[in-house]
C-alpha cells in the first residue's frame, strides 16, 4: 500500500505527519474492534503492516475517523500536536472507562526548519507493527467491557492553535486513579508517538 | 526503591503475572513497561508524597497529575479540543444520514499586521439620571445602527449613523422607571422592562406603543433577550418567562430555576441554548428542544461555581456552545464554558466586579467592564486571556456595553452617567471565506509519503 519511491530512507515532515496519522487511523479501528464498541460485523479485514488489520465498514465511523486524520495530520505537520486521547466511556453513564493515549513528540528542528530525517521505511513499520500487536493483545488484561460504549477522540494541541469550526474545546474525560500500561512507541525521527493505556481499576484488584 | 516496588506491585497484581506467562498473545515491552513506577505514583505519588527523582522521568502517570494540578490552577498551556459531530452510537448500525463534514479551515495562521487600540473614548455623551443599579440592563445596539438608552423613566434613541437623538417614551412614574432595554432583531422593535413588572414593545420607526405584555412576572423585569419572535424576560422574582409576541397568549414557557432576580439574560447564536445568570450565583444553560408545554422545564447545565451575582454573560460568535460568563462584586471571576458538556474551560479572576462582557466579532477577543476600583473596560485575549489593554475613562462602574452592528465600536454606560463610546474592535476585516474543497477519502495519505 505504501507508495515508494527512489529516496527510501528520507523521511520529511509531511511524510512523518502522514505516517502518524495513519498509525492513529488503524489504531483507532484497531481498538474499537478489539475492545468490541461496535458489533464484529461491522469490520472489515485488511492487510497492514504485515498484519491483518481490521477496519470499520460503519459510514459514520468510517467518516468521523476521517475527517479526525485529516485534521491530525495537519496539526501534525504544524508541529501543533501533542497528543491524541481516544476515550471509551460507559452509553449509558458517560463514564470513562478507557483512555487511550498517544502522545507526540514533535522535533522541532524540522517543522522550524524545514530539514528531513532518514530512518528507513521498513524500521518504522516494523515499530508500529509491534504496537498493533500489542493493541490486540490488550484485551487479556484490560477489564471486561460488560455495557454498551461509546467513544470519543481528543486531541491536545498548543493554546495557539485556532480551533476549527468542526471542533470544541473539551475536559479532559480523566479516570480517577487508574490502572496504567504502556506499550511500546514508535519514532519517524521526527514524530515519536509514545502508546499508553489507562482504564478504571477494577474494585478487586487494588482493595 | 523501584525493584522493591517493582515486585510488589507484582505480588498484588496476580492478574498481570498470569496474563504475562500464560497468554502467547500479550507481548510486554518490559523497558517501557516500568510499572513499578506507575504503581508508585498511583499509590504513593497520589497521597501527595512528590518525589525529586520522579522529576526527571516522564511518566504519563505523573503527566496526568500534573494536567490536574494545572488545571486546578488554571495554568493549563494545552487545549483540548474534540470533534463537535460524534461519533455513531454503536446500536444504530446504519446511522440514517451520513455527515458530510465542511472542510476544515486552513490551519496555517495568517499573519494579522497589529491594530492600535485607542486608549481614550472617541465620544461621550450626558446619560443623566442613569440608574446606578448592577441589576439593570439599559443599554443596547441595534441592528439598525440605533442605541437605546434607558435614563430613569424615559428610553432614549441615539442614531449612530447621523447622530441624532430622539426620545422615545417617557412612561408614567408610577410604572417607572424602566429597567431593561432590549432590540429586536428587526432593528426596529424595542422591548422595554419596567419597574411594573411590564413589558412593552415600541415601534421606533413610528414611536409607537404595539402593545404591552402583562402577568408575566411579580416584580421589575430586569433582563430581556429576544430569539426571532420570542422574546424572553427575566424578572425579579427569578422566574424567566418565553413570550410569543405574535400571540394574543403570549406566555409560551416559564423557567424556574433561579431563586432570585435574574440579571443575565442571553441567547446563543444559534437560538438554540439560553443562558441565564442571576443574583443567586447561578448560571443556567436552558435548551429549546428540551421545552414542552405541559412539564416545568428543566436546566441542561447548572454551573454553581461563581460567587457572586452573574449579569455578564456573552456566547462565543466563532465557537460554538463557548459562553463566557462574569461575576459580581463577591466574585470578579470571568469564566467559560462548554454548554454542550457543562465543562468549565478556564476562570480568570480580574481583580474587580464584571458588569459587562462582549466578544470581538473580528478577533479572538473578549471585553469585559469592570467596578471599583479602576471602573476600567478590559481587553482580553482568547484563549490565553493576556491582558491586550485597559481602557480608562469612566469613574464609576462601567454597568452596560454594547456593540455595534458592524462589531469595531461599543459603547459603554457607567454609574458616572455618561455614555462613552470606544473604538475598540477595529475594522471590519473582509470574510476570507476561502473555504478550499477538500477531497475526503480513506484515512491514508498514502500518496503523500515521500
């Protein structure tokens, strides 16, 4: 899928910002599948890599994802992101239940000046494909999601980001003291995408 | 101190040891796994315990302590936005319409050349026997370029555009004095509160009473916002009151929930949420859609946290569901909300009474007007509410601001009853509605690696 030309091992900001993004994108289906927020027939498989990845057919989701890359990897290539935060909470409560957390860190020599980084295509792909295993795996631990959820995406960006039309500023949807895991992270040399996983602890386990 | 905690933590989470041996699937990343930390931090970090060593290690555990804190502060440097449109409830599995989401506005910033904000007033008027009454909303701009002005028991109208003055009514003592004024959004209606508990409307093209809308409330009606052809009166006696003036009924629809005079009357741009403050501290966030005839309706929001009266209130023209809300003497808190989640974004304290907030139609900006001590009109930047200027004049407190049609001046009216208007906002920039189609496809950008 990923298109290739001569220059394989440079990778400039657009590209890192592009890459990104579309980590978020298949991370997102990754997780609504895996953490079963919409019905297992609504995915469809595809390969990705090197893994079979599913994705949503659902056209709602399908576009909400969408539109949300899109404005990441433009905030991603401002260098204006900090971090993206997909929530999982209770239908019927609002309740957080899961927070799923990627944060970016931006070098900044490159969105200053504009300069590219080499780390070959292969490397970070092989990075990613770790973190979407991890995903998978989650589900042996995190707790059961024994009620109809909704989720939501946030992203945090810098105070001086104008914020579009599509969007509004939001609270944090934190969990109160929470069970943390972190997965691995992955680098393009110019975004470094840290993967964490926070969720409500479960009343035995700490007690 | 981490291998010790590192173990147990183990001890007391068996169920991580029995995924980690006997699940093939769960691959840990044990250098980045670290949860010993992290189980310090939620255990001993949270009790308040601070480590210095922990200072130099990014955890997310102490990330998120750290949001906390910075929010209970306000120092929050972040924002944190969300996509208004959310996501399908899961249980629709075929949503019935497929939003198409606008393209989003181009992010790059364009750089604004710097605008110089007058320091002084560009004209002052005599307001004699204006009321000096925190409660009261005399003042206001019409759409037609025509300020009202409401001095003791006669409305006056001053044209913008030529400068001219005209009174309007001088209504009789025992009905005065009038305590609110409100256009409508004609430009050439004017809804007037009085002391009676009264409403009236006048036609101002032909100074004409059009007729006067009784029993809605039990004491003065101090607070007046209209919404197309409702127009909605607060009252002393906390009761908000929807009137259908095309009606011979025109009562429509009662709020109840303030338990004492409601001063802070809006509707949101849209016309779909109505805010409301009162001398009770209360802000409420009532919903259209959430009205029915036969029950009392309820509040979507309730927001408890200023302490003082709340009469300024001002939603946001280039954000939706942004409302900003100011308090009294007791209070001197400017805050805001999201009215879609009930969520206080930001509490700035000003150091003085807020009598009066309005936002820059042009800019990202917000102008509050202030009390003792400095009776000063504040300029604030949004977001990140720096400070832009401060604009003295006044020497009382600056009660009433309105803003002009085309959004660059507002006038102000102060307890020193002059009427002042100051050229705050500056120019009307020309829309750049460029608003570039974009493409949407699947969230690839495939063709943009390398």
């Amino acid at each position: 899928m990923a298109a290739r030309t001569g220059s394989k091992d440079i990778i400039t900001l657009r590209g890192s910002a592009a890459i990104v993004s579309e980590f978020f994108g298949y991370a997102a289906n990754s997780i609504l599948y895996n953490r079963g927020v919409y019905p297992e027939e609504s995915f469809v498989k595809v390969k990705k890599y090197g893994l079979p990845m599913l994705l949503t057919d659902d056209q709602g989701v399908k576009s909400f994802i969408t539109n949300l890359t899109a404005q990441l990897s433009e905030w991603l290539e401002a260098g204006k992101l900090q971090r993206i935060v997909l929530v999982i909470m209770s239908k019927a409560s609002g309740e957080v239940l899961e927070r799923w957390n990627f944060s970016i860190e931006t070098d900044g020599e490159v969105v200053d000046q504009g300069v590219s980084r080499e780390k070959s295509d292969k490397e970070i792909m092989r990075e990613i494909q770790a973190i979407m295993r991890q995903i998978a795996s989650s589900i042996t631990y995190l707790p059961c999601l024994d009620e109809p959820c909704v989720f939501d995406v946030l992203a945090y960006t810098d105070t001086d980001v104008a914020v579009p039309f599509t969007w509004i500023e939001s609270d944090p949807k934190l969990i109160a003291n929470p069970q943390m895991v972190k997965l691995h992270s992955f680098d393009t040399k110019i975004h470094k995408v840290d993967t964490l996983v926070s969720y409500k602890n479960d009343e035995w386990d700490e007690q | 101190m981490d291998a010790r905690s590192w173990s147990s933590s183990r001890k007391r989470h068996p169920l991580h040891k029995k995924n980690a041996e006997n699940c093939d699937r769960f691959i840990p990343n044990r250098s980045a796994m670290d949860l010993g930390y992290a189980h310090y931090m939620l255990t001993e970090g949270t009790k308040g315990k601070e480590n210095s060593t922990a200072a130099t290690l990014t955890s997310p555990g102490r990330e998120a302590y750290q949001k906390k804190l910075a929010e209970a502060c306000n120092m929050d440097r972040t924002r944190i936005l969300a996509f208004k449109n959310k996501p399908p409830v899961p249980v629709e599995a075929i949503p019935k319409h497929i939003l198409s989401l606008p393209s989003h506005p181009p992010s790059k910033s364009v750089k604004k050349s710097r605008r110089s904000i007058p320091q002084s007033s560009e004209r002052t008027l005599d307001a004699p026997d204006f009321l000096d009454d925190f409660y009261l909303n005399l003042l206001d701009w019409g759409s037609s370029n025509v300020v009202s002005i409401a001095l003791s028991n006669t409305v006056y109208l001053w044209d913008a555009s030529d400068s001219s003055t005209a009174e309007l009514v001088t209504v009789e003592e025992d009905d005065g004095p009038v305590t609110s004024v409100n256009w409508a959004p004609d430009g050439r209606h004017l809804a007037i509160g009085l002391n009676n508990s009264h409403v009236q409307l006048w036609d101002s093209m032909t100074s004409k009473l059009v007729r006067t809308l009784r029993g809605g409330h039990q004491g003065r009606v101090c607070s007046l916002a209209w919404n197309n052809h409702i127009l909605t009166t607060g009252g002393m006696d906390g009761k908000i009151v929807n009137n259908d003036v095309r009606v011979r009924s025109h009562i429509v629809e009662t709020y109840r929930g303030h338990q004492q005079e409601v001063c802070g009357l809006k509707w949101s741009g849209t016309g779909q949420q109505l805010a409301s403050g009162g001398n009770d501290n209360f802000v409420h966030i009532w919903d259209r859609s959430m009205s029915s005839t036969s029950l009392p309706t309820r509040w979507l929001h309730r927001f408890e946290e200023h302490r003082g009266a709340v009469k300024a209130l001002a939603w946001c023209p280039f954000q939706a569901n942004l409302l900003a809300s100011g308090g009294g003497g007791d209070d001197q808190c400017i805050k805001f909300w999201n009215t879609h989640t009930g969520a206080c974004l930001n509490s700035v304290n000003t150091g003085s009474q807020v009598c009066a907030l309005l936002w820059n139609k042009n800019e990202r900006e917000l102008l509050s007007s202030h009390g003792f001590t400095e009776n000063q009109l504040a300029l604030w930047k949004y977001p990140s509410m720096v400070k832009m200027a401060e604009l003295n004049g006044h020497t009382s407190r600056v009660l009433c601001m309105a803003q002009s049609p085309d959004g660059c001046t507002v006038a102000s009216a102060a307890g020193d009853e002059t009427l002042r208007f100051w050229n705050v906002f500056g120019t009307p920039e020309v829309a750049e509605s460029a608003s570039k189609a974009k493409k949407v496809e699947p969230f690839a950008y495939v063709h943009r690696i390398r």
